[in-house]
C-alpha cells in the first residue's frame, strides 16, 4: 500500500515536470512535502542544464531538498524585486472540483502561497487520495498559521465561524508544545463541515457560513481576516492569466494538478 502510494506520487512528478518544466528556467518555486521529493528527482532526471536556474524553496525541508539534489537555492527575500518564477510545483493535502486545495498539512502554508502567487504557473502532484470533488471531505481540517499571542484569540474566533474543535498543532510528543512553522509561528488545525464548491452555490446551496457550512472562498477569506492570522492553508481564488488580469501573478490556485491514480495512470484536472 505504502509502496503504491509513493509509486502514484513518483508518477504524477514525472508527467506534471514533463508537461510543465520550461525550456531555460531560470526561477522555479519547489513545495515541501514527500511528494515534492519527487519532483526534484524528475527535474533532475531531466539531465537539463540547470546552472542558470534559481530554485525558490518554501522553508527548511524544501530547501535542503534542492541543496541536496546539487541545485541552486535563492530565498524567497533574495529573489530580486518584479521577478516572475517560471513555475512552482508543490504538493496538497486536498484538491476538490475548481482546484482549491488544502495545504500546510507538513506545517508549511505561508512561504508555499507566496511562492505560488508569484509563479506564471503554479502546478499541484499529489497521489489519487487528494484528489476530492470538495474541499474537507477526506482531509479533516483547515491548517492556519498564527501569531503565538494571538492563537487563543483565533481559536475563539474560529469557533464563531463554525470550527468543529480547533486545536493548536503540537509536537509528535506534546511534552514539546505547539509546533513553531518556519516563521516560528504556531499552526491552528481547524475542523470545518466539508466546503462548499461555486458549483454548489450555482446549485443554491448557501455556503455564507450559516450552521457553519461554507462556500471555499468565504471560508479563505473570513479566517484571514481574523487578526493574528498569518495566512490560511486554503488556497483559492483567481489562478493564471485570470490572476495576472487582476493585476497579480499566478494567484493560490494551481492551473492544473496531476494526481498518481492506484492502477499506475496520472489523472489531471485543469483549471477552466
Ligand atoms: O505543509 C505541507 C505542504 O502544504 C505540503 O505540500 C502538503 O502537506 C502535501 O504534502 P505531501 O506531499 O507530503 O502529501
């Protein structure tokens, strides 16, 4: 089973680096995460010529992943000002119908948004369990990073929107306390009822937080809101030439995420 699901990850990395992986990159974001392993390991097996590119991590695993593979890795901070990334690949914890996705299931959201909004294209690898019509339906809550001083304040905020039990992120051994991110901040994992899709509100289903059921983006929006919230590990909006339109980049949404199915074949899904 293991084995099989790291085969499905190995493959959607394949197929989403052959599809995606631009001719003279020179600025490419990489995710965090185990599928993200995998990409590294297809670009490399690319055998391209990667002296002139510039790999962007999203923290600590990210960027002792580029530096093991022999790459170059620039911080987010030492990109210079205007510069647009070429891609980023990164993974998900959940991907439904438009392409939304949860992330920050590893501890790491905030540095993975940034990244991803300032790539022309942002590309999602994951295996086929990610893969869900709506956001929550197999994975469980939303991650949120927080200001340490604030996280009891976000709790109780969380709890008005509708959060099923929210609870501060602690160590494998919660002797340790809370888990600090990259940014030494804490992570709130907050359980919410499974998010609606536009799709569903098209259908009439209110999704404005009444009993607590909520149409993705003003979910996104309503945590984000609240102050001590550094960013929330839901990742929708605008996405590619939309985004750019808007007078941003690439947006949080990937334009298209590739997911390792169990029989060996990559399913895509695209954004419209
Ligand atoms: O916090 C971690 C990141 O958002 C990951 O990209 C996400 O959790 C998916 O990780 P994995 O590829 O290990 O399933």
């Amino acid at each position: 089973m293991a084995d099989a699901v790291e085969a499905a990850k190995r493959a959607a990395a394949k197929t989403a680096v052959a599809n995606h992986y631009p001719e003279n990159a020179r600025w490419v974001g990489i995710g965090s995460g185990t599928t993200i392993v995998y990409v590294v390991e297809a670009i490399k097996a690319l055998g391209v010529d990667t002296s002139n590119t510039r790999y962007v991590p999203t923290g600590y695993q990210s960027r002792q992943l580029i530096v093991s593979a022999g790459l170059t890795a620039v911080e987010f901070d030492a990109v210079p000002a205007g510069t647009v990334l070429d891609v980023a690949f990164d993974g998900a914890d959940e991907v439904d119908d438009d392409l939304n996705c949860i992330k920050g299931g590893g501890a790491c959201l905030f540095q993975e948004k940034i990244v991803a909004m300032q790539a022309k294209q942002f590309i999602c690898v994951a295996d086929s369990r990610k893969l869900q019509s709506r956001l929550l339906t197999n994975w469980k809550y939303v991650p949120i990073e927080v200001a340490p001083i604030a996280a009891y304040r976000v709790l109780n905020k969380l709890l008005e929107l509708g959060a099923i039990n929210p609870i501060i992120r602690t160590n494998k051994d919660p002797k340790q306390g809370p888990l600090k991110t990259d940014q030494d901040f804490f992570l709130i994992d907050a359980p919410f009822k499974p998010l609606l899709t536009k799709a569903d509100v098209a259908n009439g289903q209110d999704g404005s937080g009444k009993d607590g059921v909520w149409e993705v983006n003003l979910l996104a929006r309503a945590i984000k809101q609240i102050t001590g919230v550094l960013d929330v590990g839901i990742f929708s909006g605008l996405t590619g030439p939309e985004a750019t339109a808007a007078g941003g980049v690439g947006g949080q949404r990937p334009v298209a995420a590739y997911f390792g199915m169990p029989d060996g074949s990559v399913s895509v899904r695209k954004a419209l």
